[in-house]
C-alpha cells in the first residue's frame, strides 16, 4: 500500500531527510521518501500496518519541525 500527504509547511532540507531516516526505520515500512522541493512525503508499507505508520510518521515530522502539517495528497 503506498500513502502520498503534504507536508504543509516544511521549511528545512535537512529537517525532511531526517524525516525520511526515521520513518523509513519504523516496523512495516518498505519505503518512505520526503521530497523537500515539493514538500511530499510518500510512505510504502504493509497494508495492515499502515494505519500505524502514519500514526507514527505524524509523530516523527511533528518532532523534527512541529509546525509543519501533515495533510493526505
């Protein structure tokens, strides 16, 4: 299953790869990518989990750059 949102707000190039380690390294995660210039984060996963990792996710961005949004594409 592949999940695509906007990350309202992202301001720093570092911060989104940051963001891409870590929820690339949570349990069910094939493949997550955060793309700074058009502020896209994409995650792909077991469907099963899913709801899970981007619960987690949410929490990560919120982490790295607690302003930013996390909004479904």
């Amino acid at each position: 299953m592949k999940k695509k949102f906007v990350l309202e707000g992202l301001g720093c190039a570092n911060c989104a790869a940051k963001m891409e380690k870590a929820i690339n390294e949570l349990d069910g995660v094939k493949e997550a990518t955060v793309n700074f210039m058009t502020q896209k984060l994409v995650i792909e996963g077991e469907d099963e989990k899913m709801p899970k990792i981007v619960q987690e996710a949410e929490k990560i961005v919120k982490k790295v750059e607690s302003q930013v949004v996390m909004k479904k594409a």
